[in-house]
C-alpha cells in the first residue's frame, strides 16, 4: 500500500481510505470487524467514518458506526496508535434544533461524543460534513481551532464544500490565525468529474487535500448492476428513507448503464476489471490524495486493493475521458449530499 501526504501536512495517509458508513446498517459488528482487518492486513492505515452514520439508519442508529469502531480498537490494543482516524459532524444526532450543524456549541457536544463512542482521547482528522449556512465560518472555524489547540483534534477538514466555500474558509483561518482546513471530502468519480473544474485546482494551489469518495459510484461502476432487474435487495441503492433515492436519482440512469457497459467492452479484452480500473482511475488525478472505499462484505475490497498497483495507459485514459464527454450534462441537485 503506498501513502500520500495530507495536502501540505506532513501527515501520511494510506492511498486507499476505508469507508464505514455500512457498518450498524448494511453489516453486522462481526462483519464489520472482518472488514476492518481485511483492511488492516491490506495495508489500510486511514479510517473515515462519521457521527451519523451508519448510511440510511436514520436516527435510530446514529452513533452506530462510530461504537463499532470503538469495540474493534479495544479488541486490538495498538491498532488505534497505528491508524489515522477521522470522523465527521454536522448531521442531525437528535430532534433538538441545536442537535445538528456547526455551531460552537454543536460541534463541542459533537466531538466529546464521537470520542466516547470511539474509545480513544483523539481523532486525527476532524471534519465538518456539510456546509452550513446558519452558522458564520468563523464560528465554526474558531471552535475547531480550539480542539486542534485542546488536543482532541490533529488536523481539521470539511466535506461536500462547494470551491468557493473553501476558499472562503481557507482566508477567515488565513487572516484570524486559525486552524485551516488541510483536506477536503468530495464525491469524484468517472461518471461525476465536476469538481475538476474548480475545486481541484484550488486543493493544488493551496495545498489541501482530496481524499476522494463514491470512488465506485456506490457500487455502480462494478457493473454487477442489472437496468431491468432493478436495485438488489441490502444494496446501497435499495436502502430506506432518503438514501436509496438519493444513489439512484445519481446513478441509477440509462446513460449512465450505458457507460458502463461501454467500459466493460473495452477493458475486458484487455484483461482489466472495473473495480480497479475506477479506483486507479481517480488515484491518477494528481489533486486526490486517497480514495475513499467502502464494503458490505471484506471480500469487496480486495479488488480496490489491487488499484494501488495500476496503471492506465494514455489509451484508456483518453477513452475514459471520452466516457464522460459523452454522458449527459445535468443540474445535479445532490452535489452536496451524502
């Protein structure tokens, strides 16, 4: 596994990050624990997870994912110390209009308990989920300067930040002295290039980090999907509530079907599986610093694992750039959903 570094940090991460927020939901503890040690012994020393999570669980189980991994690091003393971990907050935790969001007060109710369920004094990586528009930057900024400055936090990031919100961001750390942002979470992948045009430049000229997710699309661009028959059952595009809805009203398109069997015709013959292919594919942009890969099963991730090791030519590059010229253009609603 190789690694990278965080933006202009000198923290390194893993090139392939686990993604959990199928644990508590989508899989068991056991299964969940299975996963995390075949991410272990692949070489994976960065975990992303987040204190709403697990994904569709809604308020029943928030906190799930995060216990969970609480209880595999107490299984395994010295693994905690050997792990970048970061978690997210900013979702709703409960009914109360103060139970959500980035204001000082949420975020410090937020990470206290992130680390309780956790099992560990610190996150190495501390980001916001969403952007706010209820709260000033500052606020937000100035509270998570305060757990960098406490120790609870190593570094701070943010997720599903527009280019224009970050920059915004980056300049109130800049003039205040504060705490910045060292890495961004955005979704990327060979049927979603948008954030090519004006974030990833501004993460290279500012020295932020991408770490990269949806990498696979959900899963779509394993191309085990079938148009006619329709989302498998404990699939992420058949999960309850706003979920599901949201993966197939991103993916879950005829165009996009045809994408992918396009990809299959031209990367079979040549002996290479999508799953790889898509990984490395978002590995090779210079800005993404780690994709972000997650897993029902520990099975899943081996594919993704082979990613790390390669490369494509300047032929497939240039038909995976035709792939996406060709998929239709459309005001996308849920950019900044997840």
């Amino acid at each position: 596994m190789k690694t990278k570094r965080m933006g202009r940090t000198g923290l390194k991460v893993s090139e392939i990050c686990l993604g959990t927020m199928t644990f508590g939901n989508q899989c068991d503890e056991p299964t969940s624990f299975a996963i995390l040690d075949r991410a272990w012994h692949g070489g994976i020393n960065f975990i992303d997870t987040a204190d709403v999570y697990p994904l569709g669980g809604g308020l029943p189980l928030v906190g799930t994912t995060e216990t969970i991994i609480g209880n595999w690091f107490k299984a395994h003393p010295g693994r905690r110390h050997e792990t970048i971990l970061a978690t997210k907050c900013s979702g709703a935790m409960g009914e109360a209009p103060n139970d959500q969001g980035q204001s000082r007060r949420h975020i410090m109710d937020a990470i206290d308990a992130s680390l309780r369920r956790l099992q560990t004094d610190f996150i190495d990586l501390y980001q916001v989920h969403f952007y706010d528009p209820n709260t000033p930057l500052d606020e937000t900024l100035r509270a998570l300067d305060d757990l960098v400055r406490s120790g609870k936090v190593r570094y701070i990031g943010c997720s599903n930040y527009r280019a224009h919100q970050l920059a915004k961001a980056l300049w109130i750390s800049d003039k205040y002295g504060l705490a910045r942002y060292d890495c961004i979470q955005p979704r990327y992948n060979l049927l979603f290039r948008d954030f090519e045009i004006d974030l990833f430049p501004l993460c290279l000229e500012e020295g932020v980090g991408v770490i990269a997710y949806n990498p696979l699309a959900g899963g779509f661009l394993t191309g085990k999907h079938k148009r006619e028959a329709g989302p498998e059952s404990g699939g992420r595009f058949a999960l309850g509530g706003d979920a599901g809805n949201l993966y197939r009203r991103r993916y879950w398109q005829d165009a996009q079907f045809d994408a992918v069997e396009r990809m299959k015709a031209f990367f079979q013959p040549r002996g290479k599986s999508l799953v790889p292919v898509s990984v490395a594919w978002v590995l090779a942009n210079p800005a993404v610093t780690s994709a972000i890969v997650g897993a029902s099963k520990p099975e899943q991730l081996d594919d993704s694992l082979c990613a790390v090791d390669l490369a494509l030519d300047k032929e497939e590059m240039e038909f995976l750039d035709t792939l996406w010229y060709d998929l239709p253009r459309v005001n996308d609603p849920t950019v900044t959903l997840r």
